[in-house]
C-alpha cells in the first residue's frame, strides 16, 4: 500500500515539477544549471560505489537499533549488511547531487543526522577535505560498519557520535557552534523532524544549507515538509522528491519549487 502511496506522488510530482526556465532568480538559476543538472564525473565517485558494492556482497548480520520510524522494507530487529545497503542508502544519483551540493557551497561544518553505514556521508564528506563533519547515528552496530568504510575510503575528516538524536544532536551543536550544512536523514516522523529543524536553526547562519530525506515518505514527513516550507526564517524550498533543500538567506524571496531531476 505504501508503494502505491508512493508512486501516486511521484507522478503528480513529475506532472508538476519545472526545470530551470522557471527559475526566477539568478540564484536559483545557477543553483539548477551547475549543480543539480550537472553530471561532470568526480573521481571520489567510484571510490565510494565501490565501497557500496562491497556492502552489497556481505552476508553478515547485525543489530538494528532504531529510535525512528524504522523501515517500510524491512522491519527486522537483525539484518543483513547487504539489505540495510540497498534499502538505506541514498542511491548513486542522490549521492552524487549530495557531493555537488558540498561542493559548490564549500560548508565549513556540517551536520548528518542518521549515518547508517555512511555512504552518504562518504558524499558529503569527500568533496571538501577541510570541511568537518559530524555525523550521527542511534545503532552502535551500523556505525561500526560506517567507521570501517571512511578508512576504507581514506577520509579523514568525518566525526562520529553515537546515541539518541534527542540527546545526542543538541550538545553537538553546543560544541560547533555554527552549522553551515545539515543532511537530516534519520527518524523520518513529523514531530521530530520539526523538531531537528527548529533546534538547529538556532546554530545557523544566513548560507546555512539545509537538505532533508525523504519528504514524501510518510505522510508525517509531508506535514513536517509542508511547516519547514511555511517557516518564517525559510525562504527558498526546492523540492525533487527525495530530497527538500531549504535556504535560509534574507535576500531571497520566500518561494518554493518543484524541480525536475
């Protein structure tokens, strides 16, 4: 039934989703053109689908502590490495579109919350060797795998802290300070995805990024998308389905897009 949900959305989605010539503002243009219709291939990419497809092959077991809404998939408090990667992890389009995003804006400090075994933050991570990540996740046993793949990977720069977002996200924020990117990946329920928001919107800054996962993913997170886009300190929303981006910058007029992608 979810499936069915999910794909009635995506075809009104793609009925009424623009591409660039809609774009009103130079910013926005620009943002559309050079960065999420960009396909210029970055070396890190096959690094990391590499990884991916190694995760892909095992058949170990482990652990799953889930503090969120779980998964539509599979529900199992045991499961295999090679599930959790093809049913969690953003896919190679998502992760490339993630890298340019890093790319292009240059974050000095961002935040993921829900690292799973980290093949997104290997994209949010790898295109900016001086940007410092701090990533967060609930299962102790996932981030283990996710800490084995940055070495594998060889970036350097990724922080790691494990435990409840609920008590894990707000001491980390005391201690950065200032939040210039922020992938929020994890819980996926109305409330405390609001809830992330409004909390880290007290660390922002005016170039503060913010991207959430799976907007239309339960109708919770639709409610939850619906209020980030009506927030007074939100300005621009762009909205490709899987993926909400929301800048916060005061010389934007408040609008919201449905982009092609």
């Amino acid at each position: 039934m979810q499936k069915i949900k999910t794909l009635i959305k995506y075809i009104q989605y793609l009925l009424t989703a623009k591409d660039y010539h809609s774009a009103h503002s130079p910013f926005l243009y620009n943002f559309i053109v050079d960065v999420i219709n960009k396909k210029t291939k970055k070396p890190y990419y096959n690094r990391i689908e590499k990884i991916r497809h190694d995760l892909y092959k095992s058949n170990k077991s482990i652990n799953i502590t889930d503090f969120g809404a779980g998964s539509h998939v599979n529900k199992a408090k045991r499961r295999k490495i090679k599930d959790i990667a093809k049913n969690s992890s953003k896919n190679k389009k998502l992760g490339e579109l993630i890298y340019r995003i890093c790319e292009y804006f240059k974050p000095k400090t961002t935040v993921e919350l829900g690292t799973s075994l980290g093949i997104s933050t290997l994209y949010l991570s790898a295109p900016n060797p001086k940007t410092t990540l701090y990533t967060l996740e609930g299962c102790p046993e996932t981030l283990n795998i996710a800490k084995k793949n940055f070495e594998k990977a060889g970036i350097k720069n990724i922080v790691p802290i494990l435990g409840d977002f609920n008590y894990s996200l707000k001491p980390c924020l005391e201690k950065i300070k200032n939040v210039d990117l922020i992938f929020i990946d994890g819980n996926h329920q109305k409330k405390p995805t609001i809830s992330y928001f409004e909390t880290i919107l007290k660390y922002s800054n005016n170039e503060t990024i913010f991207i959430f996962d799976d907007i239309y993913w339960s109708s919770g997170m639709q409610e939850a998308w619906k209020y980030i886009k009506s927030h007074k300190k939100t300005t621009l929303t762009i909205d490709l389905f899987h993926l909400g981006i929301v800048f916060i910058k005061k010389e934007l007029s408040k609008e919201n897009y449905k982009i092609k992608f």
